[in-house]
C-alpha cells in the first residue's frame, strides 16, 4: 500500500495531466 502523500501526488499529477489536455484541447 502506498504512503497517502505518495497517493496524493499521483492524483495531483494526473488531475493536472487531465487539466493540461484540457486546455489543449480547448485551444484546437
């Protein structure tokens, strides 16, 4: 099992992947 800060890296990371593409998206 993961360490909770490890886990709360992993979601921040993939939450601000998710927000990039969707700024990458809006500009297309």
């Amino acid at each position: 099992m993961v360490d909770s800060i490890e886990y709360d890296l992993i979601i921040v990371g993939s939450g601000l992947a998710g927000l990039r593409a969707a700024i990458e998206a809006a500009k297309t």
